[in-house]
C-alpha cells in the first residue's frame, strides 16, 4: 500500500513537471491541427474533390504547409509528451479503492494509446516511411478475424469502438468536458462551450461509425469493410443526405480542432 502511495506521489511529481505540461499542452495544439486538417479533408469528400479524411491524410496535408516538417516533427514531440502525461494521469489511480479514481485511469489508459498511435503515424511519415491507416486498419482485421474466435473478437472491437464513440458523444452532449478546462467568462466561454459540444459530438459520430464497420466485417468475414476512419466518414456518403451527414461532421472536426487549440490554453493539467 505504503509503495502505491509512493508510486502515485511520484506519478503526480512527473505530471506536474512544468516542462512536461508545457509540451502536453503542444500535443493539444498539435491534434488540433490534425483536426482542422481533418474537417478540411472530410468536407473535400463531401463535395467530391477526394482525398483521405484520416489522420494519415491530415499529416500528409500538414507537410505542404509552411515549415510544414517542423511543425510535423513538434507534432511529434507534442503527441508524445501528452500521451505521457495522460499515462502518469492514469498510474494515480493504482492501487487505489476508489472506483472512480480507476475508471479515470482506464480512461487517462485508452487517451494516451490513442495519442502514441497518432504520434506513431506522424513519425513514420516524419521519417519517410509513411503509413496508410485504413490498409493498417484492414490488416489489423484480418490478422484479428484469423484467430481462433476472431469473428466474435472483432464484434467486440468493434463494440468497444463504438462505445468509446458514445463515450465522446456524452461527453460533448452533457458538457462533461467542463472537468477538463477552466472556462473562460463571457463570449470567450459560450464560444469554447460550443466548439466542445459540436467537436465532441461529431467525433463521437465518426467514431461510432468506425465501430460499426469493424462489426459489418466480422459478420460478413471480410476485413476490407473494416477501412479505418476515413472508410467510416466515407461510408456516411452513401447514406440518404449522406453528403450534408457529412458536412455537418466535417464541420464538426473543425469545431474540435478549434476547442483543442483552447484546450492547449485553458487545460487542466
């Protein structure tokens, strides 16, 4: 107990390293960045000029800007620094008989695996070995649906996909990303309010969709169905008004790109 006691005093030390929390607030900017992209992309599939909505695209999309290495290699360090963080932010709640504390943990867990993956794309293309996420998605699926039980695997990865996207959806509905910022007053409080719900809300959406590819393909056993997130954005094309679906998500990634740049700023950490 006395050693859990230690290992979260030291957790909390780390976490509260002002360097530390200074790049961690980099990583906010950066993923919102990689957000706008991301809109920017998914409203270009939506009016039919192509090109890849996921995060694979958005860094591609991120090279061409101005200095757009540097900023794909701070990118890099940023998306890095806040997965860390999130991991200390988790290693609190170790050892721990606080059932909420734990389920803040898992939650700090599932943030920082989905920050190294994204730092992780980043670098394979810093480094010019770039990396197609919806082929790295099908592939992940197929090794998934080849293990014994693999069908009802994937169900429950896809499952989990979606609850995690219901997750965000909640979040942003109920406004529970108040925990995660101190809001501003006056206009500059409603206008982050806003950008979080509609951010928060269409990610979710995204995210849902993406869960229930990972379904279709375990059920019809055919891993090309699971295409990762620009395959789920894509696929809300086909749908009735899919295109106007569509805009209002892209949008929506807009709108979280813009309250993760807040985030970096107002920030709890």
């Amino acid at each position: 107990m006395n050693a859990g006691r230690e290992a979260r005093r030291a957790a909390s030390r780390a976490g509260n390293s002002p360097a530390l929390t200074t790049i961690a607030r980099i990583g906010f900017a950066a993923s919102g960045l990689v957000h706008l992209l991301m809109g920017y992309l998914a409203i270009r599939i939506a009016t039919h000029q192509g090109g890849e909505s996921d995060q694979s695209g958005a860094f591609a999309q991120m090279v061409k800007l101005p200095g757009g290495m540097i900023i794909l290699w701070v990118t890099v360090v940023g998306l890095t620094a806040l997965a860390l963080w999130l991991l200390l932010q988790a290693s609190l709640g170790i050892g721990s008989s606080s059932k909420k504390r734990w389920a803040r943990s898992l939650i700090s867990l599932g943030k920082a695996v989905a920050y190294v993956a994204l730092a992780a794309t980043a670098l394979s293309l810093a480094l010019r070995h770039p990396t197609d996420s919806a082929a790295s998605t099908q592939q992940a699926s197929g090794t998934i649906l080849s293990l014994p039980g693999g069908q009802a695997l994937l169900i429950a990865v896809g499952l989990i996909t979606a609850g995690i996207g219901g997750y965000f959806i909640y979040k942003g509905a109920r406004k529970k990303f108040h925990e995660d910022i101190s809001l501003p007053a006056g206009g500059a409080g409603k206008a982050v309010d806003l950008l979080g719900i509609a951010g928060y809300v269409a990610k979710g959406i995204a995210i849902v969709t993406l869960g229930i590819l990972f379904i279709v393909a375990a059920v019809k056993v055919d891993p090309k169905d699971a295409s990762g997130l620009d395959g789920a954005l894509k696929a809300l094309v086909a749908l009735p008004f899919g295109e106007a679906i569509l805009l209002v998500i892209a949008c929506g990634l807009v709108a979280y790109g813009l309250y993760s740049f807040a985030r970096a700023k107002l920030a709890k950490l």
